[in-house]
C-alpha cells in the first residue's frame, strides 16, 4: 500500500512540475499556476502574483470534489476530479489574501488554506 501511495504521490508532483513548466492550458498572453486540491492541503498553499499580470489558476482534484475561494478578492470555483477548473485573473490589488476550500471534503477540511500574494509589478 506505501509504494501505491508514493507512486501516486510522485505522479501528481511530476505532473505538478511539468504542467508548470508548460504553462498548461493559458494563453499566449497569460501566466498558468498548476494548483492540485488533496485532502487537506491546496499545493502550492502560497501563490504569489505580480498586480496587473494576467494569470490563469489551473486546479485539479485527484480525490474528491474541493472548492477554491478567495472570499476578499470575490474569486470562487469548483474543483472536480478529473477535470482541469481554471480561474482567469488579472490581480488589481496588492495584499494577502486567505483563500480556502469551500466543500467539505473530510475530517481535516477546516485546515485546507492558504495565502494569495500581490506584489508589484517587478519594473
């Protein structure tokens, strides 16, 4: 059972690195940010975006259904395994902003966060 686990565990990472090296799904134009929902953690739980720079959120959810929200900012999405949900932004206000999962996905669902980063735009 450990060696399905790992397996498994480094096939989400390997697909994790090559879909964010390759900018998955975005246009020309835009940023694409690979972002997977397990139970209980988002990977990566901290996203850092520079204000103004087009982007587009690309969730995926191996498990079972998990929601994204951005309760300041007014960003939300369902996430559905086997699906690719994207979220396009373009980010107009620097700050921290928590985000969370907004389905319940299991004992544990309480902890599913993390911070979403505007900085300014790198001259």
């Amino acid at each position: 059972m450990r060696v399905a686990r790992r397996r498994f565990v480094a096939a989400g990472a390997g697909a994790f690195m090559v879909a964010l090296f390759r900018g998955v799904g975005a246009q020309s134009d835009e940023k694409a940010i690979p972002v997977i929902a397990r139970k209980f953690v988002f990977l990566p739980n901290q996203i850092t975006l520079e204000r103004g720079e087009p982007v587009v959120l690309e969730f995926t959810a191996p498990e079972v259904v998990m929601g994204f929200n951005v309760p300041a900012l007014k960003l939300r999405t369902d996430i559905v395994p086997g699906q690719v949900a994207r979220l396009r932004l373009v980010p107009e206000q620097e700050g921290t902003f928590d985000f969370l999962c907004d389905v319940f996905c299991g004992d544990g669902h309480e902890g599913m966060s993390g911070h979403l980063i505007v900085v300014a735009r790198a001259a």
